[in-house]
C-alpha cells in the first residue's frame, strides 16, 4: 500500500471538517408571549419586564443543580424561525444609509442561526427556569445554558459602546440594572 | 379518515422537535497555539496577549463587512474535543467541596459543546481575522460571529462577579482592559 504524504492526509481531514455537518439535539424549550405574528424586541433586554420560562427536559435536571445562584445567565438558543440570511444588512434601528456586514450586526437571519442572550433567571422549578428580559419567538430550542461571568463576558470597551447606538440599539436607563 | 383531536397533533409535534438534531455547517477554522497536549487557559481573557487566527471561509466572508469597527466581538464555536459531560461539576479552581451543576460552569464537556467567547479583533485581513485573547484548540470549528454589544452582553451584577470567584475563575487587574 502506498505512502500517503501527511500534506493530503491533512488535506482530506481539513476537507471533512470543513464540510461535516455538527448537529446538536434540543435541551429544553423556550416558552414566551411572542410569535412571528406578535414580533418580538430586538433585545430582550430593552424589555427587562417580559417574563417567559425555559422548559429543560428531564435527561438535563440535575445539571442544573446551582445555578439558580446566578442573577444573569447565558441562554444558547436555536433561531427556528429564521430566513435566508444576507451578507449585507440594514440593522432596523439604524441610520438608514448605513449598512453593515451580516457578522457586524445581531441579525436572526445567519448562516448558523444560534442565538444567544443574557437573561435575568428569578427562579427554577421542576426543571422549569423563570427568566425576564427575553425575546426568543415561543418555541424556540435550547441548545445550552452558562452561568454569566462579568470578569469574561462583560467586558468595557467605549468603541462597540459607540457602535452599538450606530446599530440602531439604544438603552434608556431604566432597563438597565446597574447594581 | 378520522379527525385527530389537535392536542395529539401539538404534542406529536412537540416530541419531534424535541428529537429533531439541530445541524449547523462551520464558517470558518480557528487557529490557535493550543492543544489537547499543550493544554489552554480556561478562559482566553485571562491570557489576552495569547493570539490566533480565525480563517472565515470564502462564501462568508462579504458578510464580515464592517466586523473590523468593532474592539471586541463574540465568537461562537463546536468545542470539537469535548468529552462525555457529567451532571455535577467540580471547577478546577474552586474550593474542591464546591460542586455545581454542569450548567452552573463553564466546563467545555456539555450536552451540546457550543462555545463562546468574547475576544479582541486586532485586524482582518483576506478574510483573516486576527485576534486575542484565545482559549480553544487549533482547528477548532467557527460557527458564528456576532458584535459584543456592551449594553446587552455586559450587564453589570455583583451576585454574579461573586460566583464567579466561587467558581474559581481569578481575574488580576493587568487582565482587564478597562478603557
């Protein structure tokens, strides 16, 4: 049998990888007040009242032991009810001339629609997680959940706070809790 | 043919996208100076100087247009070397009779290995994207790029910035860039 140089073992694995698909299987359920019908915030957030609750199936129960210790966590969703994404985008809020690459801007509609959001969870019961601040379409699956780390995950930076109003996101201060 | 009552139709319904995998195809590869071997920070902020490159894919890559405005941006990526998770957690640096649910960490063995990290863009160039601040594998799959937006991924919780001491995850000051 021949030799195969490493350069195209290599090669082909790169390929593969490329190519090969990644799947992942829903944890639980997103149960929220919106549907395409009713629309849904830009950001949770910029509606820190709006309750929902995240149904985690009962395989998933007991890794959740503490984290109810956590005020903000991290949410992973799948955007089911995204369309054709676009390389170029007008984000809605935004000066009209304005217009941004699909990867600088939150668009729902990517190529790997995942979505992720810093909720307020309140509390957990039977599995069930009591959140507010949401603005996931009700339905939506749960692909993960993180404890939210200030110190790595909110970090300062005045530029993206600059552009961030550029993207059409403004924040009046009543909805955001600075404690 | 009979009529089914809507409820079986819901919950049949609920049942398949519930066992419904979610498949995602990678835009890019990260390249990083990590290995299984050579091990990696737990979390790339904790070594900001630590550099990578992050190789998006010809048919993304118009939508990075205007990516490179932004200071700091979230990558979402498939922990490929991910191993079996385990409910209940111990994180490596915390007081060893601390023990957390699996959600309640950041520990990369998770039912659906999805990751995320916010790291600092120093340039792209050719649809390179040069950063900092790296945590993952070299060849690591790329699933998702979006703006951090400090107003909606930054909240400010001191419950949390707690915790995260707790969960053993130290940040001294030099690592914080605060501008």
């Amino acid at each position: 049998m021949p030799v195969i140089p490493a350069l195209i073992i290599n090669s082909s694995m790169e390929q593969e990888n490329k190519t090969k698909p990644i799947c992942y299987k829903p944890i639980g359920i997103f149960y929220t007040a919106y549907t395409p019908e009713t629309g849904a915030p830009r950001q949770g957030i910029l509606k820190p009242e709006v309750k929902g609750e995240i149904e985690i199936y009962p395989e998933y129960r007991d890794a959740l032991k503490s984290l109810d210790l956590f005020e903000y966590i991290i949410l992973i969703y799948h955007l089911d009810r995204s369309v054709r994404w676009n390389s170029i985008e007008r984000p809605p809020a935004s000066n009209p001339d304005n217009s941004f690459g699909l990867f600088a801007t939150r668009s729902p509609n990517r190529p790997n629609p995942v979505g992720i959001a810093t909720i307020r969870l309140e509390k957990i019961e039977n599995g069930i997680l009591h959140v507010s601040g949401v603005d996931a379409y009700d339905g939506t699956p749960v692909l993960d959940l993180k404890p939210y780390l200030p110190g790595i995950d909110g970090i300062k930076s005045s530029k993206n706070e600059l552009l961030e109003k550029e993207l059409g996101i403004q924040f009046p201060a009543p909805y955001i809790r600075r404690d």
